[in-house]
C-alpha cells in the first residue's frame, strides 16, 4: 500500500471563493510574501495563477493514479466500465452494479445496524 493510503481516507477538499462572500464583494486584498528559503512554497498555486498548469497537472495525476491503485486494492469487484477510473458520477444502483458500494440503505436501517 502507499504512502497516501495509509495516511489518508478517500475524499475530497475544497476552497472556493463564494460570489456572495466578503472577499468576493469587497475585492479585499491578500498579500504574499515569502522567506528567501521558501521558494518552494505555494509554488503550484503561484504558477496557475501566472497561467502555468504543468505542475499542477503533474501532481494531480499522481493523485489520480494513487487513488485508482488504492481503489484496485480494496475494491476487486470494480467492473471498468471504462468511466470508473475516470471520474464518472453514478447514482447508486448504478454505483452498486459496478462495484463501488457495498450496498444501499436508508437511513433507519444504517441506524439499526449500530
């Protein structure tokens, strides 16, 4: 198992500006500035926004290819439908029928199991 595996769970993070948010509105401005040490730092996000993707690309493709290998791993069953691996959306039977869940439930029965 990776290094990524074993010291992380499967999801996802996100930071967005929200149209209705203060900084959005208010235009407020954010300051960077960085140590001579630190030229590394924020490295990827500093190049998109110069418009540069490469690094970006690069490390989200790592990303990808671990979580594909750690899904391989735990999850045998997964039929490739050739979208599965590719970051299709599925709605649950569907999920079910290719083997990305267990099964489905509601909400009470989840309750009972506990």
């Amino acid at each position: 198992m990776n290094d990524l595996a074993q010291c992380y769970k499967v999801g996802h993070i996100s930071i967005e500006e929200h149209p209705e948010s203060r900084l959005y509105k208010e235009k407020a401005y954010q300051y960077e500035e960085y140590a001579p040490q630190s030229s590394e730092k924020n490295k990827l996000y500093r190049d998109l926004q110069s418009g540069d993707n490469t690094s970006a690309q690069e490390h989200l493709s790592v990303l990808a290819d671990n979580f594909i290998n750690t899904m391989k791993a735990y999850r045998p069953q997964i039929k490739d439908d050739e979208k599965v691996f590719k970051g299709a959306v599925y709605a649950p039977k569907k999920a079910l029928e290719v083997g990305l869940i267990d099964e489905i439930m509601t909400l009470e029965q989840i309750l009972n199991e506990f």
